[in-house]
C-alpha cells in the first residue's frame, strides 16, 4: 500500500467517525417522515465537484418549477456558472472552499431560510463538513441518498446502493418521493440555460463554420487519450471531412498541452462559454463525461469513449452513459480508455458522422 493510499484511508476513517460522533450531539426534534402535501421551497445540495450530477438533476429544476417550487441550490463557482442563468432556480447558495470557515458561511446563509424539503442527491466522500451542513438546516425533511448520512436524514432511498440504471432515473426518483406523480413527470431530460451575451460571443466566434469538439484528456488517468489515438481522430477528420472545423477542449492546462501539436483549441475561465460551444457546435467527441452530459442536453451527434467498469456492482459506463439518442459510446475492453484500438475509433467515427 503506497502512503497516499494509506493517507486516504486514515483520513476517511476519522471523517466518519466525527459523521458519527456529531449525530448523537445533533438531533432533530421530531423530525416529521411524511413529506409535506404542499411544497414551497426547497433546497439541493450539490457538496462535491462534479458538473455532471448538476446536469443529469436538471430535469428536476424544470419540473420544480413547473409545480411553482422555490429551488434553493448548494454549490461551487463553477456549479454557480452553470446555474446562474436558470429562471427555474431561485437562488444558488455558493460555496466558496471546502475549509471550516466557508462552510459554516454557507450554513448560515442557508439557515435565513426555512425548507419545506431538503434533498441531498449526490454520493460524497465522509465528509464532517457536510455532515454538519446537514443537521445544521432549518427543515424537517431530508431526502439522502448517501449511506454514510443515514442518521442525519429523515428519508433514506436506496436508489445508489441498488443503482443498476442510469443516473437521470434518480430524478425520477425524487419526484416519486415528492408527488404522487412524480414518476409520470418528463425528467430526464436535460435543459441548460445560457445568457444572450454569451450565445453571441461564441456564434462570432465561430463565424458560420461547421465545428466538431473533440475532448481527449478528461480529469482522470483513466480518461485520456493517447497522442497516438488523438492523431488517429484529428488526421482522420482532417482526411474525410475538411469542411469541418476542428476544436480541442479541456481543462486550461490540458489545452496548453494540446496548442503544441499546432491544433485548434478552445479554453475560457468561464464554463459556460465551453456549454455555449456545445450548443453550436455539429458533433462533440469526449473522454469527459461533463462535456458529453452537456451535449446530451443538446442532444448533439456525440461519440463518447469509456473505460470499462472496475466492478459488476457500480457500471459506471451504465450509469453514466450518454441519455442521448444521438449518441454513441465506446466502452474500452479495460479500466483505462488508452486501450481502445485504432480500428475501433476509426469505426465509431465513421458511424458518428452519418448521424
């Protein structure tokens, strides 16, 4: 066991000791397991960095709003950013760090109000701050999804430890648990907003050209491309369709990496443009699965390369696949996509663009 390993496992027993110690100091008072016939307010949770669970939930905005629900949302900038141009979201509650000092301005931001309902939807790492978030919050339900916050919630699905489908149902899920009918509701489908400014800025930039996005680094070491696999896609566009142009994308240092093979790139300290370029662009090829999320949403032609499942009992490439009819995945035979053969990409190419 290397000692980052071992790091990891220390600092994830004591966090769960503290979830532990901090629900028998901190108890609600008849806390009520029936939810409310009248729901007026409500507030989501999204305590981790992942932009994708905020897109795969956005069908639950619309059908909250549609049933004239004050949504309160708990996130990051960049959650923030996406967000913040939703008229189905009545304020976004920013988490500015993860120290002590910030959480507990966020408690205390969240605590001016009272919550019909509160839903933390999303699995985190044992988390004492979250778990103080938690019991600090002016309702009487909560509706959790992550095992290790059971005593801190008043309803506890089950839906992640049973998770065989894909992820949007979990907005189904909720919905069932809300209305009784809650699982007649159109929910999983996606819908991002984008402001007009941005829109225009990026139609400039693309300036009537026919545009394919191509992602080939993603966040984890198992979501990035060979340059090898990389120039099999670039030259293999380049050779067979011309008229398109091409754009890489990606994290900003990712994109410096990629500027010194003379391509195309696109990177902006504002998420949004990069939805904004989704939005207008014909075809997107991913190794994150953020971006193919995004162009669900638009439901853009998209080709999107996979690493396989560690284990039976999460799939994730199940479960985070594309909820898009335009799309096509490629799982790799292994855990990292650097092992899906050149043949198979060329294939899937050729596939994509007959879409």
């Amino acid at each position: 066991m290397s000692f980052g390993t071992f790091h990891k496992g220390k600092k994830r027993l004591i966090n769960k000791i503290k979830i532990n110690i901090l629900s028998f100091f901190i108890r609600r008072k008849n806390p009520c397991k029936d939810v409310p016939k009248k729901i007026k307010t409500c507030l989501l949770i999204h305590d981790n960095n992942k932009i994708g669970d905020l897109i795969v939930l956005s069908g639950l905005y619309r059908e909250l709003s549609k049933r004239n629900v004050e949504l309160y949302v708990i996130t990051n900038h960049t959650g923030n950013a996406l967000l913040n141009h939703s008229n189905q979201i009545k304020k976004v509650i920013v988490k500015e760090s993860n120290s002590l000092k910030n959480m507990l301005r966020v408690i205390k931001n969240a605590r001016e109000h009272y919550f019909d309902i509160v839903i933390d939807p999303f699995e985190t790492m044992p988390s004492f701050k979250h778990a103080l978030l938690l019991s600090n919050l002016k309702t009487d339900n909560i509706l959790g999804f992550d095992r290790w916050y059971k005593r801190y919630y008043t309803f506890y699905h089950l839906h992640d430890e049973n998770l065989k489908e894909h992820m949007s149902t979990r907005t189904c899920e909720i919905l069932s648990h809300m209305y009784e009918d809650g699982k007649k509701a159109d929910a999983q489908r996606y819908e991002l907003a984008i402001s007009d400014t941005i829109e225009k800025e990026i139609n400039s930039y693309i300036a009537g050209s026919n545009v394919v996005i191509v992602n080939p680094l993603g966040a984890k070491k198992i979501c990035r491309l060979t340059e090898i696999q990389i120039k099999v896609i670039y030259h293999w566009i380049q050779n067979n369709h011309p008229e398109l142009r091409i754009i890489f994308t990606g994290h900003p240092d990712d994109v410096s990496l990629l500027n010194a093979h003379g391509v195309e790139t696109f990177s902006h300290s504002e998420f949004l443009y990069t939805v904004a370029l989704t939005k207008m662009c014909h075809y997107v090829i991913s190794v994150d699965t953020a971006l193919v999320h995004i162009a669900s949403a638009f439901e853009k032609p998209t080709l999107a390369l996979y690493p396989n499942s560690r284990t039976e009992s999460y799939p994730s490439h199940k479960i985070w696949s594309p909820n898009n009819p335009n799309a096509i995945q490629v799982i790799s035979p292994t855990y990292t996509v650097v092992d899906i053969n050149s043949e198979d990409i060329i294939a899937n190419l050729e596939r994509l663009f007959l879409k």
